[in-house]
C-alpha cells in the first residue's frame, strides 16, 4: 500500500517523518474484525519486528483459553501508514499472530492463513500469483437501534434517503427518497450520500489505495459500493481491511453509521462481495483463451472448482445466518451455482473485458461482506486450484435470466446453501480441498464449525424474532 515495501528501519523512519507519537498494532480475529492495541513511539525498535509484542488472547473470538492465552504479535513493517483517524499522530501496522512457545505461525490467525494460500499455489507450480479485487457493499444509516432480553427483542433502523420516510415531519420534507431497488444510481438530489463516498474515497487515496469509482448503490437507505485497484491475495485483503475501517469511521465522523451486514433491510437489495479473481505466472496472465468467452482451460477448470466447492465454501465466503436472508431469488444475489458470460444472474461472471488478456477474469458473486476478507479470498483460490488440478469440468454455461427460469428449468441448476446451517454442514462433509498443503488446519476448520454452531446457529434458534409473534401469537 505504500510506494515501496520498507523494512523495520525504514518503518520506523516513516513514522517519525510523519511526528507519529504513537504506534497502532492491528490485527485481525478469526470473524474479520481488526483488534488492537497501542504502544509508544519509543517503544518501537527494530527488535520490536522480529521478537514482537505479547498480548492476552483468551478475549478474541475463537482463539485461546484463559489457561493458555499467551499469544506473540509481530508487526508486519511493509504495512506501514498512518491512521487518519486518531486525534495524535499514530503509526500503524498490521501484524501476524504466532504461537509464543514454539514461534510458529498461529493456524487460527487469518493473515497467517492467506499466507499460507499464497505459498501453497506456488508450490504447485501452476501459477505464482493469485490476484483478486474484492467489491464489498455497505450501507449507511442515520440511525440503528437494535436489543435482544429475555422477554423481548427489536431492530429499528432509520435513514433520511429512506423512502419509507416519504411521509414523515421534517419540517419541510423534500421528498427525493429513492425508491426500493431505485438507488442504482440517480443523480443529486435523490442521492445524499455523495459528498460523504468521495470523503471516503480521497483518505483510502491518502492510505495508497487506489479508487476506480465510487456510486450509490440498488437499495433505498443509502447503500453505497466503491471499486479499488485489484491485488494479490494478502495486499487485497490488508486493503480491504483498511477500506471497511475507513468506511466506518468516516460515517462516524459524520453522526452516521455503516454496516457490512448482508441483508439489513427486507424487501431490498442486500450487500454482496463480488470477487474478481485471476492466476499469472512469470507475469503472464493464465485465464485468457480460445475457449467460451476467451477463457482457457485453467479458468474452465477453475470455475469448475469453485461450483464444486461452493456449497462447503459458503460457510467461509457467506459465514452468518443474516447472509441466506440475502441470498434469496429475486434481489440480484446468486444463488445458483452456473457460470455465464456478462450475465449477473450467475453465480460465476465471466466479465466483458475486451481484447486485453490481461484483464480476463472470473467474477464470484455469491460472497458477500460479513465475510473475513482473508479466510475468503483463501477459500476461493483453494477452491479454483482443486479445480484446476483435478482438471474439472464446470459443465455448459448458462446464458440465461436464471431469475426468470421455470421452476422445472430453474430445478436442474444447483442451488448456494439456504442456510447457515447448511452451509457448515456442507464444510464439515467437504472441507478436503481446504487442507491441501495445510493451508486451513484441522483445528482451525473444526473451531470454525464448532464456533458458528454454538455461538450463533444455535442462540439465534433458541430466541423468537418479531415476525414470529406476528404470525402466532394468536394460534
């Protein structure tokens, strides 16, 4: 993300040129939040890179028990910029977990994971990068209130573009409210959100990320997308990290809040995550070819993985009950499992982009943003390489409205997971693809499992939801 990858004495040089006081130690948990703490300035040394930071981990969500919670943190010093939202100048770094009594890489750190995918598809040989652009969805709201007790339970959210507030007391309402599925994408003054996305875009400008565009997105409520230059796997999901922190916080800034949820809202379009995903070597591009749609064989067999796969993979890519409320027919979320030139109703895109083999590309949109960028992105290579090496064939295209198919036509095409539920059921029967080279652990996927289904399936089946009442109260 910066111009040039720098080392530890370099890093250091950075953050006094930039009169840092103090220094940021991220990282992130096993869900795909960024944890932190903080040190002083002259705390860091170029010791600090190679012997690292000790910290509690027995608080992070599925990491260590209190009888074992001693966990070594080691800055990464080519992740070196700094944040722009702390009020005293603070240089940040994004760090890797490691186990402190044998100094290996912690297997349930998912920087640590991607790592690993990364190497494994070199040792392959079949490529030696992977790059991807992830397009993650976001919301933002002017107001989320949300409780859960033992006697009750509600979400109230609230936004001033909303078109349910057509009607309220605003003094002067001045109408200008999207309609449902009518965000994509009409000028000011319908879309409030403007000024706010290009404040957003101009500090990822300032973090080295690079901005292709920025636009109100289909749903009412102010859901937004902005584009970013795609990268290899772990710079694209450090990126990303950084693009949901500055999305946060700069709603923040402005009394406003934003939400990665899936599906925040019914009866609109959810958020998804639409990955673009290619393999190169020696710096040529491999996905471009004579077969359909200009794609070679590994693309073709790449794609036959990630269908293969993608109902074991959803439990990564589309890890939480929320997300089945997205994908559903009808709000332009794939959920059947084909492949299609230019057609968005497919799982799998194959993008119109021109002569250029280098731009030739697969576009997955099934995940969506409630994912950890890394565990995902990982998941997906994992996915494509099985594809590639055990040469599978995804099968003929579907070059149709797959919305608008009969229901006995709609039948024969293989459907995502419609729950949570599912989903991890499918990883714990089909998780074999993600072990290869030890890139997920046994431990890591039979944590992941046994976390989704103690922490949230099964707590979110044991409570009644508002709409329960509705239908049986009366019964």
């Amino acid at each position: 993300m910066a111009e040039k990858k720098m080392g530890p004495a370099e890093a250091i040089e950075y953050g006094k040129k930039h009169g840092a006081k103090f220094v940021d130690l991220k990282f992130c948990d096993m869900l795909g939040t960024w944890q932190h703490f903080s040190i002083p300035m002259h705390q860091l040394s170029e010791e600090t890179f190679e012997v690292g930071q000790m910290f509690d981990g027995s608080s992070i969500r599925g990491w260590k028990d209190i009888h074992e919670s001693d966990m070594n943190l080691k800055p990464d010093a080519s992740t070196a910029l700094m944040d722009p939202f702390y009020e005293v100048p603070t240089l940040s770094f994004i760090c890797d977990i490691f186990v402190p009594e044998t100094g290996e890489p912690y297997d349930r750190d998912p920087r640590q994971i991607a790592k690993k995918a990364a190497a494994y598809l070199k040792s392959t040989g079949l490529a030696d990068t992977a790059y991807f652009g992830p397009e993650a969805e976001f919301f933002i709201f002017d107001d989320i209130r949300y409780d859960q007790q033992q006697n009750g339970g509600f979400y109230q959210i609230d936004s001033d573009e909303a078109h349910w507030n057509t009607g309220r007391d605003e003094g002067r309402n001045l109408g200008y409210k999207a309609r449902p599925k009518e965000g994509y994408f009409p000028a000011l003054p319908t879309d409030t959100m403007h000024d706010l996305r290009t404040e957003i875009c101009l500090e990822l400008e300032k973090l080295g990320i690079v901005v292709e565009r920025q636009h109100h997105e289909v749903a009412s409520a102010g859901q937004a997308e902005i584009n970013y230059k795609f990268d290899s796997l772990v710079e694209i999901a450090d990126k990303t990290m950084w693009f949901k922190y500055v999305v946060k916080n700069v709603a923040r800034r402005h009394g406003k809040t934003a939400t990665f949820m899936p599906k925040p809202i019914f009866g609109d379009n959810g958020s998804g995550m639409h990955v673009h995903t290619s393999l190169w070597k020696g710096g040529q591009p491999l996905f471009a070819g004579s077969k359909y749609a200009g794609l070679s064989d590994m693309a073709l067999n790449y794609i036959g993985g990630i269908l293969k796969h993608a109902p074991a993979m959803c439990a990564i890519t589309n890890p939480t009950i929320n997300s089945y409320k997205r994908l559903v027919p009808g709000f332009e979320a794939p959920n059947r499992l084909a492949y299609s030139y230019r057609n968005r109703s497919a799982a799998i895109r194959i993008p119109n982009t021109g002569s250029s083999p280098k731009a030739k590309r697969l576009e997955f949109r099934t995940p969506d943003p409630s994912a950890n960028v890394y565990l995902a992105l990982s998941a997906i290579l994992m996915a494509g390489l099985d594809g590639v090496q055990s040469k599978l064939n995804p099968g003929d295209p579907m070059d149709k409205d797959i919305y608008g198919l009969a229901p006995q036509e709609l039948a024969k095409v293989p459907a995502a997971p419609g729950t949570l539920n599912e989903a991890v059921a499918n990883l714990r029967e089909g998780s074999a693809f993600l072990r290869k080279g030890d890139v997920f652990s046994e431990d890591f996927l039979e944590n992941w499992i046994e976390y989704k289904i103690n922490k949230e399936i099964i707590p979110a089946q044991q409570r009644p939801t508002p709409y329960e009442f509705a239908l049986y109260y009366d019964v």
